[in-house]
C-alpha cells in the first residue's frame, strides 16, 4: 500500500549535513525503538543520527536511497517540505513490471524515483546503533566539551599541519588532556583542552601503556562534528583485555535543539588506529 514519508525541514538540514559525509550515494533509513535513524560507517568511523518520528516518519522497518544527491534535487524541485508530498508507493509500468518508488509531487509536477535494493548495503554497518552512554560496558576514563568555536579551532590546526596530516594523538595524564598532531614536513601542534571543559576519572593516564601512550584516531572526526550545528560531548572509554593492555575509544554525542520538538541526536564515535599505535611512529615534540 503506498503511505506518505514525512521530513521536517530540520530533518533535511541534517541530512545535507550526513551528504557532506557519505562517501557513496546509497543511504538507508531504519527505525528502531520507535527511533528514525540513519548510519554511516567510515574506515571504522561511525555517524550515526536519531531522532523521534516527528522528524522523519515512514511506515516500513527500513527504506533506501539509491542517490542521495539526487533525492535532495527532487524535493528542492516540488517545493517540500513546504508544498509538495512525498510517497512510497508499488508502481506497475506499461508493461507489468511492478517497481518500489519514492513520489515525489506538487500540483504540477510528479518524479519516481526507484528505492534501492536493500541487498546493496552491508546491514551490520547501515543498521549499526552505538550503545546507549548509561549502558556503554566500556569504562568512562575523560571527557570534555567542545562547542562549535573550539570544532573550529581544531579544524585549523589540521589545516595548518597539511592535507597529509590525517591522525591525532590523544595523550591524557595528570588530568590534562592534550591533542597533538603533526604534519608532514615535521611541523606540530599541540593543543590543551581548557580544564573548565575537561575531566579525567580515577587518575586515569596514557602513559600507563608505554610506548603506545598516544592514542592515535582520525582527525576527520573534528570535520565531521563541524558539518553539524551543536556542541559536542566527548567521551575517551576503554576495553580491557588484561591487566596491562586495553583498546581505547573517543565517543562524541551532539543534540540539534529545536523549540516545542524533539533534538535530533548526533553520534560520531571510532576506537584508536591500533596499528599506527604500535607501529610507534608518532613522534613528537612534548
């Protein structure tokens, strides 16, 4: 049965957000819990967005976008969301091929546009949803705050260290919580988060792991909290898997805010480049 897909016009500023992001055309929605969500994983880098159905509203469990890019070209061309619809709906053609369509309509004008096949995405990774933070079994060793000013500052220190310089090193003792990166030609920089906006629990420190005492993760993850407009909660956790060895994680949680509805929430989370880590590499000046 056809049924109507509702997008606030929030919504549709995130997801010009999330386009920013995709490195292919495909997206799939799902919902969960009552929750519409989208996921993208990276090169071990996962985007996630929720939010209530206020914000997106479809009757299926899921639903793909074959191009993204060009979703966006049909809705800007009906007007939506402030005239126009847009339906799923069973076409039949001509000649008695039933295809699965987006519909997208105003008084004037109506575009098809086939849903993908669900067999073109990976679902352990489109269907991917990060821990609730109250049931995160990994332990909570730092976090701090960045509003969008600080994003924008971190931004310009790997735009100073050249378009090579694709890794930061997380180094966290005595409550101090730094990032370093470094550039090709050997330039470096360091930068302390204020400690108004930080903290560390149980004296947790990286010199504890000796030589792999930067935790090393992409610094396209600072690009990505810039393409969204909010401050971002960072939490640093680790797994366990012995008494002298763990696996770290940086976990970054935004929330778009809006008056009289529900926030659209924002995850951006990837553990350590293990192999960069113990590779020993990053070498830098303290």
């Amino acid at each position: 049965m056809p049924y109507p897909i509702n997008i606030s016009h929030d919504y549709l500023n995130t997801l010009k957000s999330f386009l920013n992001i995709a490195k292919k055309n495909e997206i799939l929605l799902f919902t969960e819990d009552n929750k519409s969500m989208i996921s993208l994983m990276d090169m071990g880098t996962l985007v996630h967005i929720s939010t209530d159905k206020s914000h997106l509203d479809f009757s299926d469990d899921e639903i793909g976008i074959t191009n993204i890019s060009e979703f966006f070209s049909y809705i800007k061309a009906i007007g939506y969301p402030d005239i126009g619809n847009i339906t799923f709906s069973e076409e039949t053609s001509t000649k008695g091929k039933t295809v699965s369509c987006f519909v997208f309509s105003n008084d004037n004008v109506i575009y098809r546009m086939v849903v993908a096949d669900p067999t073109k995405f990976e679902m352990k990774y489109a269907k991917k949803v990060p821990k609730d933070r109250n049931e995160d079994p990994m332990e909570l060793v730092a976090k701090f705050y960045l509003d969008q000013d600080d994003v924008s500052s971190i931004l310009t220190d790997i735009k100073l260290m050249g378009k090579d310089s694709d890794s930061f090193g997380l180094y966290i003792n005595d409550s101090d919580i730094n990032l370093y990166m470094r550039g090709i030609q050997g330039q470096q920089t360091k930068r302390s988060i204020d400690k108004t906006k930080s903290q560390v629990f149980n004296s947790f420190s990286t010199e504890d792991d000796g030589l792999k005492k930067y935790k090393l993760f992409p610094s396209k993850i600072f690009n990505y909290m810039a393409y969204f407009d909010c401050a971002f909660d960072i939490e640093v956790r680790i797994l366990r898997r012995g008494p002298d060895s763990y696996i770290t994680s940086v976990k970054a949680y935004g929330k778009l805010e809006f008056d009289g509805r529900e926030p659209i929430n924002i995850f951006i989370g990837c553990p350590e480049n293990e192999a960069q880590v113990c590779a020993n590499n990053f070498d830098v000046v303290k």
